[in-house]
C-alpha cells in the first residue's frame, strides 16, 4: 500500500510504521476468527473438499480474512443414475443408504466435539456453517457436550433436520406432508402406504419412543406423538418435559441461525424418507436392519403377561394377547437376545452401546415434522436465534434441487448476497459493508 502525506520525507517511516502496526493489529485480530464448515450426506472425499475449498473463496470474496476449516465425516454414498428421476426412485434403489449416512453423521458429532474443543483453545471466536445432514452432526456434537460454549455462531443452512428438535412448544412446528406418487399425503396415510401389513396401528407406535408401559401396563397417550417434541419421555403425562430434542443446543453457542428455504425440493426426499420407517428390507439390497412384530402381551388384573412364553404357566386368553410393541434387530443372524438394542443405552462412542440412541434415531424412529431448513425456526420455546429465508428475493433460491446447493455450485455474483449476508450474520462484516443488492434495507 502507498501511503502519501504532506508530511516532510524524514517523517515517512513513522507513518509507515504506523501503517504497519495498524495493519498488523487487524491480521492479529482477523486471526482469533475461525469459520468452521461441514457438510452433507452423499459426498465423496474429494467433492467435500472441493465444497470447503469452493466455500472459503467466497467467504474471502465477501469479505472473510480469518481462518478456516473442514470438518469431513464418513458420510454413506451411493451413484444416482439419470435413470431414477424422482426422489422415491432414489430412496428405493438404496433403501437404508439415507439413514446409514444419518447414524454415521449423529456418530460423528461426538468426534466434532473434540476438535472444537481444540479449535476453542486456539480461536476465541468459532464459528460453524453446516449444510443439509451436515446440522445432524452439529446439533448431536453441541447436545453431548457438558461444558459451555463451543461457538459463538452456528449457520444451519438447509439443514436435513427434525424442526420439532428445536422446539419446547409443539406449536411451533409443523406436521409434515409426504411426497408419495405424485401426491402430498398427510404423515399418518403415507406411512401407512409405505408400511402396509407392519403394524395393526394407523401411527408407527415404537415402543422405545412412545409405547413404555406405565406403571399400570398401560400404554401411555403420548404413542405415535412426534417424538422429537416429548423427549425426555414422561410416560403418564404427555404434556410435562414436553421438551425439544436439541433444546439446550443453544447453551453451547452463542446463536443459531437458520438459513432455510421454503420450497427446498431436495428435502422432500428426507420427508419421504421418514415415512418409510422403520427400515427393513433383504439384506441383498443393503439392508442392516431388521423389523420385526412379536412383541404382544396381555394384562390381566393389572399384571403383565408375555404372549405366548407365559400363556404355559398361566392360561392366557388368545383374545387377551391385543396388547403390541415393536422390536428392531441390528443383525438378524444373531440371537434376540444379543441382537436387540435399547434406547436408553449409553452415548459412550468407545461402545457398540451408542448404537442405542443414534441408530433408533435413524433407522427406526419417523420424523413427523417438516425439515428445519423449510421453515423460519423462530418463536416461543425455540432455540433458533435468527433466520435467513432464501427464498426472498435477494437470494433467489426456487424448488429445484439443484437449488439445494447453489451456493456451492453457482457462480459467485449469482450468489453473493448468500455469503455476504452469512459474514453480517456472523458479525464479521457490518451492514454498510454489504452490496447494495444484498441489503435488507
């Protein structure tokens, strides 16, 4: 830089000096900023890499000059071909590979947790971009860590996520409709479409989210509720701790912002998704889990009994046996009793125990409400601090899939005002910084 002053040549080094020193001030400053990306399902090493690399060009084009990194998690992959021209086409062809790559991504937040903590020892200020499934790693990392915060912001940006998740007020959230044969159908019918014969219910009533017996034996009213919304379950009362899975998220970050887009059309495929589980299906199809209906019991007198293992010891009724439950196998060559899993098992990620948790998660448990990155996130009982709708008219992005990604694939000037508008949310860049096309005045 070429400084010029009317001062005389003798006091051009202090200005210099000056210059520099100011200069340095703001690169030392620059450099406690850290933006952390992590991306989505469905990536091969080199297109992650790629997307971080696509990424940090245009935080930098928009104004960024701290650091930067990537947060790469073995996601499932599989090749779509041209052939399959419509998401339940995809989901098909493949049918556990979605939620494969969900359980991996949950497994892979209690990694994320490590290394923000080293990032935390370094950076006074982290920040976190997640896109698509990328929010399931980030929201798992931020709800098994016990100390404070991890973050200072956190971008989910269309993100692949249950919006009940992040809600204490179940009226806050909206119950999703599914894409099946050309048709939006109500959660409830398209479940049953896509899961005829698995259960005699109208609603998937799995027994580690909604069916644990009171103390009476009865099934509790909250069966077939949407469980990311009554979690921790109370079982005799469905509406007390009627609580947000991620609902204590935002004590580890200083804000959450939502960047959502209303008519995303590639999250219709995680809607369609959630309709069919629980996953079963031949293992010759890629198929780890197993579903599996012989959990009926009777209640007599108000004792318990398992049909049929009891009915020698105790006359049972076949009338009697109307009581359900679901069980899920991990692999169905072993025995019940060893391939069974529980909910309540331990997150320790050195155990097979953590199976418990995540796996159910994403194999078994059906998500009844819209994706977060279709809604605005906000209000009562919400952890979302703020929303960026993309489908306003300074981001212009439509309800093509394509759309689902563009500010990684479109060109720069296209998509600017997505960058721009990221850093002010972020507060690294204030709001006259913005062009004027990308300010919200």
């Amino acid at each position: 830089m070429l400084i010029r002053s009317p001062r005389p040549v003798d006091a051009r080094g202090e200005l210099l000096r000056d210059w520099w020193s100011k200069a340095g001030m703001q690169q030392a400053a620059q450099n406690q900023d850290y933006i952390l990306f992590v991306h989505g399902w469905r990536m091969r090493p080199e297109e992650r890499v790629s997307f971080a690399e696509t990424t940090l060009k245009r935080l930098y084009w928009a104004g960024y000059k701290g650091r930067f990194g990537i947060f790469s998690w073995p996601t499932s992959w599989f090749d779509r071909k041209p052939y399959l021209p419509n998401d339940s086409d995809i989901l098909f062809s493949d049918p556990q590979n979605y939620d494969r790559g969900e359980a991996v991504a949950r497994r892979s937040g209690l990694r994320l947790i490590d290394l923000l903590q080293i990032l935390n020892a370094s950076y006074p200020r982290v920040r976190i971009l997640a896109h698509s499934m990328g929010n399931v790693v980030v929201s798992e990392a931020l709800n098994n860590f016990s100390g404070g915060q991890l973050a200072t912001h956190y971008a989910a940006t269309q993100a692949a996520t249950a919006s009940a998740a992040y809600h204490a007020d179940t009226s806050a959230t909206v119950l999703v409709d599914i894409p099946v044969v050309g048709d939006d159908m109500p959660f409830p019918e398209a479940w049953g479409l896509l899961n005829v014969g698995s259960y005699p219910n109208d609603m998937p009533t799995d027994r580690y989210a909604f069916s644990i017996l009171r103390e009476d034996d009865v099934e509790p009213e909250n069966s077939g509720r949407e469980f990311y919304t009554t979690y921790p379950r109370i079982d005799d009362d469905p509406e007390i701790n009627r609580l947000g899975y991620y609902q204590s998220i935002n004590q580890r970050v200083g804000e959450i912002i939502n960047v959502y887009n209303e008519t995303d059309a590639a999250l219709n495929l995680y809607r369609l998704n959630q309709a069919s589980k629980p996953d079963n299906g031949p293992s010759d199809l890629g198929a780890e889990w197993s579903f599996k209906r012989n959990g009926v019991f009777a209640i007599i007198g108000g004792i318990r009994f398992d049909c049929p293992s009891d009915s020698q010891a105790f006359p049972i009724a076949l009338t009697e046996c109307d009581h359900f439950y679901d069980q899920y196998f991990v692999d169905v060559t072993l025995s019940e009793s060893e391939q069974e899993i529980s909910f309540s098992a331990s997150n320790t990620a050195a155990t097979m125990e953590t199976r418990g948790r995540f796996d159910i998660l994403s194999y078994i448990i059906p998500v009844q409400s819209d994706p977060l990155g279709t809604l605005t996130g906000e209000g009562a009982g919400s952890v979302i601090g703020s929303a960026m709708n993309l489908s306003a008219s300074i981001f212009g992005y439509t309800n093509s899939n394509y759309d689902h990604s563009a500010q990684f694939l479109s060109d720069y000037p296209e998509r600017k005002c997505y960058w721009e508008q990221l850093l002010f949310r972020f507060g690294l860049i204030s709001e006259s910084d913005l062009s004027g096309i990308c300010s919200t005045n």
